[in-house]
C-alpha cells in the first residue's frame, strides 16, 4: 500500500487505541483515487460529484481562520462561473436522459438557449490539499481495487469528516458551485426565483416545465456530474503558496483577442463569427498593425468585441451578455455594420492611413450612437427614424484626417469659426469648454494624420456627439 494508506490491521496492530479510534471511525466516507507522483510528490484523483466538493472543501483566505494561501475571493468573478456551471449542469441532465434512452423535453433546450449554449462543457480540475494527511506515514485506511487479473487499479480509501480539502486552485469555482447550489436549491424549494443571484433570465414564479429542469440540474449535481479533484497530501502553508502561484503564473495565457476568437458560448462572440466574419465578411486579426503603413484593413477581434459590446450593452466588455438582452438587438447591430463597411476606404489595406474610421475609437463612438438611439432607456420617441437617418447619413459624414471636427479642441475660437465649427459646442460636454477635471485631450494631428488617444473611454463619447452634430441628430445633452 502507498505510505499513507494502510489496511484495518495493518493500523491496529501499528498504533495505541486513540489512533485505532481515528483510523476505523465510523465518521468517514469512501473515495475512489488514482495515486500518481506529481513531480515525485504523491497525490491523488479522484472524479466526485459538484455537490460532494463543495461539502469537503475548504479555501483558506480568511485571516480569522489561520494563515492566509489564497487571493481576495472576487464574488463577480465567481458569480459568472455559477451562470457557467448552470448550464452545464442543464446540459449534464440533458446527456443523462439521452444515456438511459429517454426523450429529452423541448424546454431542457429553451432553458439552455436562455442561458447560453456553446459547443461544450467542462471545468478544469481542482487543486487542494489535505493538511491532515502525512505522506510519509499510515493517515488513512484504505482498500487496493483489483482487476480481474489482480491488477491494482485505483484504491478505495476513508476519509475522517474533519479532513478539510483546502482548495489551492480553484476557490473562484468553488464559490461559483455554491451560488449554483443556492439558486436550485430555492428555485426547487419555493418555487420562484430568487430576488438575489438570480442566475436565469425569468423572474417570479417558475413555470411548471421549467421546475423539471432545475429539479434534474439539482439530482446531476448530487449524483452525476463530476469534477476532478487532485489532491495533495500534507502540505504546509508555504508550499500551499507555492503551489498557487505555480499553477497561476507558470502557464502562458493566451491573447485576448485569440481567447475571444474561441469563445462559442458568449451571444455577442458568436454573432461576430457567424454574421460579422462569415456573413458580412469583416476582416480580423489577432493584433492590431501598430504599423499604418502595413496595415492590411483588417481589426484586432479584441477591438471588434468592444465596439460589439458598446452598441449591444453600452458597456466595455461582453461578460453578462444573454440570448435575451442580444438577440433581439441583432437586426440593429448587423445594419450598423453593414454602414460602417460602406464607408470609404474602410476594411481595405491603408484604410487607417486614408479614414479615421479604421481607429476602434471612432467604431466605439458610431456603437454609442447606436445604443442611445436604439436600446438605452433614455431613447427618444422616433427613436427608430432618426436611427434610420443615422444608418443612411453615416457613409455621407467626412471622415478623412483632415476634417477639422476631430481637431475642435486643439483649435482656437477664431479657426473654428472660421472652419464653421461654432455651432459644434452646445452638443459637447459643458459647452465645449475645457474643464480641469475632464480629459479633453482626444488625439494629436501630425503629418496629416489624426491619430487618437489610448483612453478610449474618455473620447469615444465625445466623438459620438461630433458625429450626432455633423448628422443633424439630437443633442443628447439637451433634455
């Protein structure tokens, strides 16, 4: 048997009656484990279910509780990852009813849509420690599994309750488990969902076909699906901390722009691959050309999703997008891209030598207009009209480097009047004046070229209210 695992006789006949007591308590539940030399540490495997590892493990990030192996828990981050299980524990009761051969109910699918479908679903395995465990010596009493032909192929070993897995990678999910538990635990038992960390889309009571999915998502997560758990035995505080910062910081992360390219399960990533990419043939790329002189006319896929998520939610990221809040947004996003690939010179190569349109910062600008006219909930009346008016002028706007518009805060009163750029202040913030506690400083024009500045925050809405004056749109500053 590996060191820390004896039989019952083994550990009898080893100790004094206070060990015998430890050993063979009744207070202890089997696990099955592979036992493998990670780097010639021993640790174990073991597959349990979402239910089983939120009742054994611990996360040791509270100074109340001893010395602190973990990073501040970030319940954002941890709430995304419950939406995350959620569905795969509704795409886990889906598989269970196609193994045992059982139709699966339409509205198992139109949950799943609501939440977010993608093509697959899995988590990483978890990374804890089992502090009371010595490596070195008897711990744990277990059994060898045998094949048929006497080969070991697991064990089979029983663990006191009072063994806490002190989770080392893996607490962002680990939380996010127990908000999922939270809501199919209430939504099952009272029947409505829940006015806090509501993970699905509906609000109130639950519908009489929608119980029988959450009831399945809560069984699947007590009794079939698993997660994978490497379990390392015995470690200190130090070496916990080590280990977490191995495991975070050894791997090479990959670009934002690849991981955003990969990503089916987010509404706002997947209409840009099958209307934006495939449809409407926008070019992208991995990085952005810092050289204009070699650019190809294609946009970084980073840059692409945030102007998506400006004109879808009028936010800088994508995180929270639903089928709900996007789909019904689509027609309207599609149509403004379809004018931005109108404009001149846009998309070919040279394109951000020959228009500022080819800047992401100018994109973020045209996708506030279109959010404010079509889905904020300040929109005007005729909304609709002057969106229409938006999409049919927008090709018609000048936007080559040398309109002076993009130049209105480096010019004096006097050159603005003269370029007819007078009437532009009453759509700016505070009148066009220069505030000491606002950036104001868009860009710089040289050599011909206007070049905007990084912080894209504080310029694309100014830019938004250039373009709504150049189009004879309202000025959203005026009530």
């Amino acid at each position: 048997m590996p060191k820390p695992m004896a039989v019952d006789e083994a550990l009898i006949s080893s100790g004094s009656l206070d060990k015998m007591m430890t050993f063979t308590s009744s207070d202890e539940e089997p696990f099955t484990v592979l036992v493998g030399y990670n780097l010639g540490r021993m640790t174990w495997a073991a597959d349990v279910t979402l239910m089983k590892l939120i009742e054994w493990s611990s996360v040791a990030n509270d100074p109340e509780k001893g010395e602190v192996a973990q990073r501040p828990l970030d319940m954002n981050h941890a709430r995304g990852l419950a939406v995350y299980m959620l569905k795969g524990l509704v795409n886990a009761a889906m598989a269970k009813k196609h193994l045992q051969g059982k139709e699966v109910p339409e509205t198992f699918g139109t949950v799943l849509h609501q939440l977010g479908s993608q093509p697959y679903f899995s988590l990483q395995p978890f990374v804890a420690n089992i502090r009371d465990i010595q490596p070195d010596k008897p711990s744990v009493r277990a059994d060898r599994i045998l094949s048929t032909n006497n080969e070991t192929r697991g064990f089979q070993v029983y663990l006191p309750r009072h063994y806490r897995w002190w989770m080392i990678d893996g607490q962002h999910r680990l939380a996010g488990g127990q908000v999922t538990r939270e809501f199919l635990e209430t939504v099952t038992k009272t029947g409505s969902y829940p006015a806090r960390n509501n993970l699905y889309t509906a609000r109130g009571k639950v519908a009489p076909e929608d119980m029988i999915v959450w009831m399945e998502a809560l069984e699947c997560a007590r009794s079939f699906a698993t997660v994978q758990v490497e379990l390392h035995l015995g470690l200190s505080i130090d070496q916990e901390r080590q280990l977490f910062h191995d495991l975070n910081n050894l791997g090479k992360k990959v670009t934002r722009s690849l991981s955003l390219k990969f990503d089916g399960s987010n509404p706002i990533t997947k209409f840009i691959e099958d209307v934006l990419i495939n449809e409407l043939n926008l070019k992208d790329c991995e990085s952005e050309q810092p050289d204009w002189n070699n650019d190809d006319g294609a946009l970084s896929r980073r840059d692409i999703v945030a102007v998506n998520a400006t004109a879808f939610l009028n936010k800088g990221n994508v995180s929270g997008a639903t089928p709900a809040v996007v789909e019904p947004r689509v027609e309207t996003v599609s149509r403004m891209w379809s004018s931005i690939l109108s404009i001149k010179d846009f998309g070919k190569p040279g394109a951000k030598l020959k228009t500022v349109a080819a800047q992401p910062v100018v994109l973020k600008a045209i996708a506030k207009v279109v959010f404010d006219l079509a889905f904020s909930n300040r929109r005007p009346d005729n909304g609709d009209t002057l969106l229409d008016t938006f999409f049919s002028r927008l090709s018609s706007l000048d936007f080559t480097h040398n309109n002076p518009m993009w130049r209105y805060y480096e010019l004096g009163e006097t050159e603005r009047n003269e370029m007819g750029l007078s009437e532009l202040a009453a759509y700016l913030p505070a009148g066009g004046e220069v505030t000491g506690d606002a950036n104001r400083d868009l860009g710089s024009f040289q050599g011909g070229l206007m070049r905007f500045g990084a912080k894209h925050n504080d310029i694309f809405p100014i830019l938004s209210d250039m373009i709504r004056w150049r189009l004879k749109l309202p000025n959203r500053h005026q009530k």
